[in-house]
C-alpha cells in the first residue's frame, strides 16, 4: 500500500474550468486517476470537456460524486479559501497546487488544518504521485516507475530529476510527493516520514530539501528520536545561494545566517543520513544504500 | 519588497507608533530648508538606502542645526559600504533629517514569521542597537517572544508582558504597549514579512520611540496593497533583475562567471551548486518557469550576456509538462536571432529529449550537448575557462 493516494481516492478539481485546471485534469485523467467532479463556482450543472460533472461547491460536489479528496488549481488571491472549503467538506487530502498565495492568508488555513482531519500538501507543489494508481498534480507521471522507495521535496524539476535518476536505475516508487515551496505548508517532512514508516511498500526514502526555514533539521532529530530504519537519502538545494536572497521559491531564504544548506547538510549527517554533494548522485546513492541493508 | 527607513516611519506614524519628528530630503537645499522647522540644539541625518549597517559605514552623522548643510553635501551622491551593501556599496540618493532623541535605553521589537509554529512572532529584547542575529545566536534568552494567535491581533496582556521583560516601569509601560500594539497593526494591514525596529529607544522622557525601522513586505500580497507598490525604489534594485521580473523570469545576479537557464527554483539552485561543485562559479540564478519557449529562452540570454562577466552558459531543463523538442526549437531560435558570443551548453532531459537531441545535434548552430546534469556541469566549467568545446 502507497501513502496518501491509492486506488479509494476519488478526486475533485477545484478550478476545473481554468486554463491550469483544465490541463491537468486531462492529464491526471489519462494516468489513471480517478477524478469523478470538478468545481467551479458559477458553473455549477455544466460538465467539462471531460464529461465530468461540475459543481458550485465542493460540498455539493462531495455529496453528488462521494469525492473524498481534492486538488486546487484556484488563483492565489482565492485559493486559501478554496482550502478552507475542501476542509469544511472533510476531504481527506486536499492538494494546493496554487502558487504565489499570501502568507498571512495561510496562517489561519494552518490552524484550520491542525484542528481538522483533512491532510494538505502544498501550495506552491507539484502534488502527489504513487506510480501506477494515480496522480493529484502536475508532474508528469512517464518518468515515475511503481516501486518501494518514497521522495519527498520541497522542489518541483528537481524532484522528476532525482525521480528520472531512481527510474532510470530501475528503482521504482511508492509515493511521490512534492511539499511546495512556501514558507507555511500543509505537510512537511516529518508528516510523511511518520507515514513512510508505517507503509509497508515503502523501503527508503529520498529527502530533497533547499535553504530556508529548519524542517531538514527538525526532520533529522525525528528521525533519530523515533527510530525510522528505513534508509533515507537526502539532498539540499542551494550550496552557492546568497544569504538575504529569496531563491524563487518564496520560502528558500537564508534570513538571519539561519536556514543555510550546510547546516541542513549537517544535521543530516550527524543522524547517519546518506547526504548527496550534488544532485547528479541521488539515484546512484539511493541504489547503494538499499543495497547495504 | 522593501521600501527606505523613512517610507517605513511614514507608516508608523500613521499607524500611532511615535517615531521622531523628521522629513526626507532628495537635496542639499531640502535638508536646510526643512531642518529649520525642526526643534532641539541636534538633528540626525541619515543615509536612505536598502541596507542596514548604515552606522558603523559612515551614514548617519549627528549635527548641529547649522551642520546640516555639510552633513547632506557629505551624505549625498557618496557610496556608502556596509555589511550587508557588499564591496562595490550603494549611491547615497536620498536623506532622512530627524530630530535627535535623548536617550535612556536602546531595546529591539521585530515582527516575523515562526515558521515552525506557522504563527507570527512579536519579539522583543534588550539588546537594541546590536546585530539581532548575533544575539539569537550567541544569547537567545535574552530575545523575549509573545506568539499571536491566528486570525486574532497581538493581545493587551501580550504587549504588556513583553513591556515588563524588557524591564519598563511606570508610564513606559503604557506608552510600549500602545506603540507594540499599533506596531502590529501595521505589520497586519500592510501583509507584512517582517518588521524591525532596531533600535527602540526610551527617552529620558520615558517615551517609547521607533529610532528606526526595517519593512519589507509579503510580495504575494502586494496586489491588495497598491499604495505599497509605489513606495518601490526601484533604482536600490539590481537593473537586470527588473528586467527579468517584466518577462516572469526570476534572476538573481551572482558574482560567478558561469551563466545557467533552468526550469524550476529547486533544480536552479542545484545547477548552481553542481556547477560550484565541478569548479566553477555560477553567474546567476535564473527560473524560466514552466514555459521554456524561443521568447522566455531568448529573454533569458539577453538577460544573462548583460552580465559581462559570463563565459559560458548553461541550459538545463527537466521536460515535463514543457516539450524538450519545443524548448530545443526555443533554443535554436534565440541562438539564430541574438549573436551569442559564449559558448552554450544544453541539457534536456524529460518529455521528448531524444527528438530534442537530434535537433540540436542536426543544428548548424554550435551547442555542447551534454548527456547529463553532471556532464553538463563539467562542460560548461570547461568551456567558461577556455577549454575546447
């Protein structure tokens, strides 16, 4: 069994009438997912170029369909309220692909996430992927392989890069999951390690992290404290970046002399955490850690 | 985005947070000018630009009333250096002239975001007038901190308990609470990413002033706030990141002589390393964002050749969504429209890379095409320090 996404996941597409949400609902639909409504306020009784039913609420989307989790493809002034409504219809995942939403809209939806059963990832993230089930999310799914090592990344591209290289050495995945880029997340890494530890499927993880904030660190300790076995690589974008810069994403920034990508590398290996120098070694040292087992 | 100390207690002021009487000035002639309305045997005229440091550079000068005038011809049109300026340092266009302020006590209150907790933090201490992050570093006891409950604002009692920690008696207390409180407000209606005060000054009045202040802003709420926006000082900015702004490119300039295009925040950043990581020094960061067609990518170049430092360049896309064939069209196209002058290495790899590499291969155009990320990186290390392509 995979994380997250498995073959009960029944989809809904808030934005599906959008240019993005268009797109990708094709998209998720041709790998396999099971994508059964899509919303769009307004544009409820239409169907889509799809055939897939549209509603004016997630709600009323949730009670025709049975929708148990959601993707949202809304623009970033509207989205933190689109999370807030996938959350009030208890949707069980709901995945932000949106980018650029305010940080101070999301401190609240936080809240509302930790007081809720439903689980986020995202925004500003590529989704979620477990290879040959389905997708929720905008990567493409040709380079995945269905396989027993899980890859969580704060990136995008550099996520298929590192997936490209496991693929490419016949190491397939469990789940995929790209935690977006933002400095306030739905998951973050520690969420999903405690996740990987109780998948069966799973037998490594791969860890991409970037400058910025401490959930490396903070991974690391939780995964000395709780004694997760399963061998996880880990690489840490931005080596070269300057302090006081945002890298493009809006949570990569060394502020402080705090969140530098040396000490994200350290901490990862003070824990016995095989830390790849360059992104050009990931799926080479994944492939020496199982080994090692 | 970031906007200058005097824009910033502008919107203090506004707000109910006691800042110095003072005004900006773009000339010698408005510094004297305006300084005759201002009261006390000394005024403070400060270098405005977007850096910190200002002080211990040689920017702001403490003068006599009728000083002013050498302090401004001083001031302006020199290039102050400071730690945070880098080397080359910033033109000195713009002047603040305050009152000065009788000092009893210099504290600190900043307003971030706690990113472990997802909840913004009020901190005080009373370190004022240090470099904050050594005392987080070397002290951090010694920075108080009161969390703010989401949805909700800083809470009197909050203020109040900061107030005594910083160890205020009598009426400072009620005046640091009105102006922590007000502090907050600004911070909340202006989508705020970060607020310092540094230092925070108790007079010998037992007021509680803001002696400085340091705003940036949330650029993903810039659009709710249009008044904001025309703060901006664009020429404090970096010209070609301007440029790349106006296309949706992001590019950061660097130092190095290795230019790189990537797809991705995440994968540019580790283009930069690996190519650190052959040897050599990245001139740039640049995302081209999910669309690498012959426009973005020939924006891209322009951007990178204003860089005159840069010897080679380096494309590295993961197709997967975009085409590598339609980026590699992208490529031939900007490479046979501009004159580029360096050698250009690409990598494609993803959706279509093998029709990709043909066509680069079948162009007459001369590319290095790289089978890898590390062999990209290898070669555009190379060819940047003369080596055969």
């Amino acid at each position: 069994m995979s994380i997250l996404l498995n073959e009960d996941t029944r989809l809904i597409v808030q934005g599906i009438t959008g240019k993005e949400g268009a797109f990708h609902t094709r998209q998720m639909l041709d790998y396999g997912t099971k994508v059964v409504a899509g919303v769009t306020p307004g544009k409820g009784g239409q169907t889509d170029q799809n055939g897939l039913p549209i509603f004016n609420t997630v709600q009323a989307a949730t009670d025709a369909t049975g929708g148990n989790s959601s993707v949202i493809f809304v623009p970033p002034a509207f989205a933190a309220d689109a999370v807030l409504e996938a959350i009030a219809a208890k949707m069980q995942l709901i995945v932000c692909i949106s980018e650029g939403i305010p940080t101070a809209d999301m401190v609240p939806v936080k809240l509302a996430l930790n007081n809720s059963e439903s689980r986020m990832v995202g925004p500003n993230c590529p989704g979620v992927i477990t290879p040959g089930v389905g997708k929720i999310g905008i990567m493409p799914g040709f380079i995945h392989q269905p396989g027993h090592v899980g890859v969580i990344s704060r990136s995008g591209t550099l996520t298929y890069e590192a997936v490209h290289q496991l693929t490419e050495r016949g190491i397939g995945q469990s789940t995929c999951i790209g935690v977006g880029g933002d400095p306030i997340i739905g998951s973050n890494f520690i969420d999903l390690l405690k996740l990987y530890k109780d998948d069966e499927q799973t037998e490594g993880v791969v860890l991409i992290g970037e400058i910025g904030g401490s959930a490396e660190e903070e991974a690391a300790n939780w995964i000395v404290e709780n004694k997760f076995t399963k061998p996880v690589v880990a690489f840490i974008a931005g080596q070269t970046a300057p302090p006081g810069r945002r890298m493009g994403h809006a949570g990569a920034i060394i502020s402080g002399g705090k969140g530098t990508a040396a000490d994200k590398m350290a901490a990862l290996k003070a824990v016995g955490i095989a830390v790849c120098e360059t992104p050009a070694v990931i799926g080479e040292t994944m492939e020496k850690a199982l080994a090692a087992r | 985005m970031k906007i200058h100390e005097y824009q910033g207690k502008a919107l203090f002021r506004a707000a109910g947070v006691p800042v110095p009487r003072g005004f900006p000035a773009f000339s010698v002639q408005e510094c004297v000018e305006g300084a005759e309305k201002l009261q006390g045997n000394k005024l403070v005229v400060k270098a405005q630009i977007h850096a910190g440091g200002r002080g211990k550079g040689g920017g702001v000068k403490i003068v006599a009333p009728d000083a002013v005038r050498e302090a401004a011809e001083a001031l302006l049109g020199m290039t102050l250096v400071t730690h945070q300026t880098g080397p080359e340092g910033k033109l000195v266009q713009r002047l603040l002239v305050e009152e000065a302020s009788d000092i009893a006590r210099e504290l600190y209150a900043g307003i971030v975001l706690d990113r472990s907790t997802s909840r913004y933090a009020f901190m005080v201490s009373t370190e004022g007038g240090m470099e904050i992050e050594k005392v987080a570093a070397e002290s951090p006891e010694k920075i108080i901190k009161e969390w703010i409950t989401p949805g909700q604002d800083l809470k009197v009692f909050q203020a109040r308990k900061l107030a005594f920690a910083l160890g205020l008696t009598g009426v400072q207390v009620k005046y640091a609470i009105k102006t922590f409180m007000a502090l907050w407000q600004v911070f909340k209606q202006y989508d705020c990413s970060l607020i310092e005060i540094n230092p925070l000054v108790v007079t010998r009045n037992d007021e509680v002033i803001a002696l400085d202040s340091k705003i940036n802003f949330d650029d993903n709420a810039l659009f709710r706030h249009p008044e904001i926006l025309e703060l901006r000082d664009l020429s404090e900015e970096e010209k070609s990141e301007i440029e790349a702004s106006r296309y949706h490119l992001n590019y950061i300039k660097l130092e190095g002589d290795v230019g790189c295009m990537v797809n991705g925040a995440g994968l540019a950043m580790a283009t930069m390393d690996i190519i650190k990581h052959c040897g050599g020094e990245p001139a740039n960061f640049l995302d081209v964002g999910g669309v690498a067609n012959a426009e973005t990518v020939a924006h891209g170049f322009n951007i990178i050749l204003s860089d005159k430092n840069v010897k080679a360049i380096l494309i590295n896309i993961f197709g997967g969504i975009v085409r590598c064939d339609r980026v590699a069209q992208g490529v031939i196209d900007a490479m046979g429209q501009l004159k580029v002058s360096v050698p250009v290495v690409v990598r494609l790899e993803g959706t279509n890379a093998v029709q990709a590499g043909e066509m680069l291969q079948g162009s007459p155009l001369e590319f290095i095409v790289a089978k890898n990320l590390e062999d990209a990186a290898e070669k555009v290390v190379l060819a940047s320090k003369g080596g055969s392509k």
